[in-house]
C-alpha cells in the first residue's frame, strides 16, 4: 500500500521562499535557453556533434589548446631548439611535432640525433 501524501497546499510560504523558487525559477530557464541557442553536445559515443553545419561547434579530439598569456611569445629559454620553430619545447627539448617526428624517425631505424 502506497504512502499518504503529505497535502502541501497547507505549508505558509515565507516571502523568502518565494523570491527564492522564483530565482531559482529564472536560473534554470536562463541555462535551458543557452543551452538552446548554443546546441547541447551530443550524448552519444564518437564525440561528434551533430548538425555541425548549422553553427554548431564540433567537439575536437586530442588536448585543448594552451591559453597563450600576453602576447602569445614563447621565452627564449623554453623554445623548441629545432631552427625557426617557435613553438614552446614539451620534451627533451623540443615541441611537440617535432619529438613526434624524432620518435617515429628512431622507430622506423633511424639513428638518434
């Protein structure tokens, strides 16, 4: 047998209460919108978002970029140590395109550097 329901109709609600569910109220309905408007990413597995030609923003794979600080510059000091590449070193001294390439190079048989 089901519990009774507690009749809520009786319960005084405060003038804070009030302000509170209808502030509540307006959050929710403001995030529902954004979300409409800027598209809900997708549920399902490849990552993909549906409808990407409609302005809808595609989910990229890998790592997100690094927010560049300031100007974008990397220092001297931290630079990839291959010549006229900017980028900013990640190991063994050098970006991350560049230890790519030295690996797959060692792998295919190649002697190190």
């Amino acid at each position: 047998m089901a519990r009774p329901r507690k009749e809520l109709s009786n319960v005084p609600l405060t003038p804070a209460m009030v302000n509170w569910a209808e502030a509540l109220g307006d959050a929710i309905g403001r995030g529902m919108l954004r979300a409409l408007n800027t598209g809900i990413p997708s549920l399902g597995g490849n990552g993909v978002s549906h409808g990407a030609g409609n302005g809808v923003a595609v989910r990229r794979r890998g790592r997100p970029p690094k927010m560049l600080s300031g100007n974008g510059l990397v220092s001297s000091d931290r630079r990839c140590t291959v010549d006229g590449c900017g980028r900013e070193q990640r190991s063994k001294g050098l970006c991350s395109a560049h230890y790519q390439a030295e690996r797959r190079r060692l792998l295919a048989g190649g002697k190190p550097a």
